[in-house]
C-alpha cells in the first residue's frame, strides 16, 4: 500500500496529506485542476467531472516518456476532491460537482482494481449548522447520530456514503472508509482562535470542533492500513474544542437541554473521536493550546 493517488492533493487537507504521505515514505501523485502550493509530489491536471480523464489518471497505460509518474495503476485511492463548503458556490452546481466526481472516482478505482479507498466525508451530514433552534440530538455527536444534511454540499455528502455502502456490496473485497472532517485548520489558524473566546455562539455551528490539518494526514494514513473489507465512516476531530471553556461550560451555556452522554472532560471534544480511537487507532497529536 506504498502507491497512492491523492485527488485534490492542492486543497487545505489534501496538501497535508500528501505531504505526510511523502514524509513517510509512499509515492504520490496528486490528481487536481490545479497545482499546489506545497508541491511535494507529482502533480497531474485532471478534471474529475470527465469519466475518461479520471481512468487515465487511475491507470496510466503510456509510453515510458512522463518520469513524473512513478507507478501505473495506484494501490488505493484517497478521493478529497470536492467544492469543500456549502455556500461557494450555487447549491445544484456545488451538489452536481460533488455526486459526479465522486461517483467517477469511485466507479474508475474499482474498475483499474483498487481495492481500497478512502475519503473525505463531512461533519457537515449530522445536522450542522447546528443552534439552539437546530440541536443536535446529543453531545457529543457520534456516528450514530441522525443524518441531517440541511445543504447541497451536505446532501452530497450523505448521498456519497449510500454511494460507498452500495459500491462496495457490488465489490464485496473492496473498502471504502469515509472520513466525516470536521473544520480543517491549519497551524496559521490558530491566530485567530483566541478571537471566538467573547462568544461561545460564533463556534456553536459545529460544537465548537476542528480537525488540524496534520491530524487529518495521520488519519487518512491509518485508514489506508487498518485490517478491514467493507464500507464505514468516522468522524475525525481533534481531542479538544477550539474554546478556553470547558466543554461541559459550553453547553450548559448554549445548549442546556441537549442530552450529555456521560461526564465531559475539561475541553473534550464534542465530535466523538471514540470509534476512530478504536478501529483506526487514530489519535490526535496537535492542538491549537500547544502553539
């Protein structure tokens, strides 16, 4: 599981996974529309929403004059390109994109034979934004939390997840592990995090979550390893909140009437990260309190 193919390896998160990946040893290549400003692996032009550009990217079958391509047909597949938020741009073009890239990556993977991919799901699919008018059910938010896509970019998201579980039932060696990110941030972020402390509803939207971008790199590298043929999802955040109240503070404070599943401790996470501990054995090393 040495080749991997990144698409949108120049976004936030996909270019702290392909720089993680380099770093520990894999060869990449990053699958985009544009090149990245953090080009530490072979960058390949590829529009995602034309079927025949993507079989070309998963399974070269050229000459021998492209020295950028160190492998032919990838090991697996780490799929995170998408228009990555609602609101950037009109819900059916965001919703359209989203649905088709993702079905052509998929469908292209399995037909060059890999076997295992990996993606980038959202937090978004649990309800958020969430509010005192739009709670969650529970804190903290597990993966058995309704589905509440309440945008474009989440519907496709969830309709992305029922897109895995039915792949991977046609293919049943196959695994698909969606990972539901919450708020990518990068070490630069974190300038502006002591600037949401006055106002604990500024971050209500996703129980106050984040997900460092480095963290995110880990997590992707351990589903590519994890022993397990099948479709699943998991949420991904960080172990602490991106607030100096404690956890149980915040919703006391914002959410009191919500349901709390056991004792919150100090800035625990409200994103549960308890099944990708436990399966993955994924476990964040950065926070924003170290600097």
């Amino acid at each position: 599981m040495k080749n991997i193919v990144v698409t949108g390896g120049s976004g936030k998160a996909g270019r702290a996974v392909c720089r993680h990946l380099v770093e520990q040893g894999y060869k990449v290549l990053n699958i985009d529309v544009q090149p990245s400003s953090d080009p530490v692996c072979p960058f390949y032009k590829v529009d995602l929403n034309d079927r025949g550009q993507v079989m070309d990217a998963l399974q070269w079958t050229g000459g021998k004059d492209h020295p950028f391509r160190e492998f032919s047909t990838p090991d697996a597949v780490v799929h995170f390109a998408a228009i990555p938020a609602p609101d950037l741009m009109p819900e059916d073009v965001t919703f359209r994109n989203n649905m088709v890239t993702t079905y052509n990556v998929f469908d292209a993977a399995l037909r060059v034979g890999v076997k295992r991919i990996v993606w980038a799901s959202s937090e978004t699919t649990l309800g958020l934004p969430f509010s005192p008018e739009n709670p969650p059910a529970y804190a903290p938010v597990d993966e058995n939390h309704p589905m509440r896509p309440e945008s474009a970019y989440s519907l496709s998201k969830d309709l992305g997840e029922e897109m895995a579980r039915q792949m991977q039932r046609w293919n049943p060696d196959s695994t698909f592990i969606g990972l539901r990110l919450s708020n990518v941030m990068e070490p630069g972020d974190y300038a502006r995090f002591p600037t949401w402390q006055d106002d604990p509803n500024f971050r209500q939207w996703n129980l106050w979550g984040y997900i460092d971008a480095r963290d995110c790199a880990q997590a992707v590298r351990k589903a590519l390893h994890v022993d397990f043929v099948g479709a699943d999802h998991f949420i991904i955040a960080n172990a602490d909140t991106v607030m100096e109240k404690t956890s149980a503070e915040l919703m006391a404070e914002v959410y009191p009437d919500v349901p709390v599943t056991g004792a919150l401790e100090a800035h625990q996470t409200l994103l549960s990260i308890d099944k990708a501990r436990r399966v993955l054995g994924y476990e964040p090393e950065f926070s924003w309190r170290a600097g």
